[in-house]
C-alpha cells in the first residue's frame, strides 16, 4: 500500500444539490469520484470512481455497478469539468471504454 497519499476535495453547486469530487493522489497514480448528492442528477448514476493508475474507472448506475477498462481519469475528470453532469461523464465511460465486470445489486 502506498504511504504517501494526498487528497483533494471540492463540491459543486448545481441545481437541486451538489456533486462532490475528491482527488487522492498516491505514488502509483491517482483516484477520483465524483458522486452527486441530493437531487443534483436526474440520471439514475449514485457515484463514479476512476483510478488512474489502472486506467480503469467504476458507475454506480441503478442496481448495478460496472466496471470499465482503458478510460483516462483525467479525461473521465474533464468530461465532467465540461458538462457538470454525472449522467454525461458515466454515458462518455460507457461509449469509450471496455466493460469488463458488472454487479448487481439488489434493491433497496
């Protein structure tokens, strides 16, 4: 496990809630997610996590929680920079990446 680790945080204010992003940087890359917070998406996406030093990143969305190869973090990061929607961003996932693992989970 990495000892050096340094973390970022930031909330955004959109209508209806907020969406956090947390940053942690580590000596073998770096992770973030992005997870929305009261009704600050009208998508059905609960939280997405990207590791950059993998390369790979996680979706939240419904029941479920798939799991994508080959997707940049810093990318994934500027999707939602750009558009401040968690349905884009995991949309933008799904379209570029590999789908490698899906679980589902059951319902509340």
């Amino acid at each position: 496990m990495d000892e050096n680790r340094e973390h970022h945080s930031i909330i955004h204010e959109v209508d209806g809630g907020v969406i956090s992003v947390g940053t942690t940087y580590y000596e073998s890359g770096h992770y973030v997610t992005i997870c929305p917070h009261d009704d600050a998406t009208t998508s059905d996406v609960s939280y997405i996590a990207l590791d950059g030093g993998y390369k790979t990143a996680s979706v939240h969305w419904g029941n479920a929680t798939y799991r994508y190869d080959d997707i940049d973090a810093f990318w994934a990061l500027s999707i939602f920079a750009a558009t401040l929607s968690v349905g884009k961003t995991a949309n933008a996932i799904k379209k570029t990446g590999t789908l490698v693992h899906t679980t589902e989970h059951a319902a509340a």
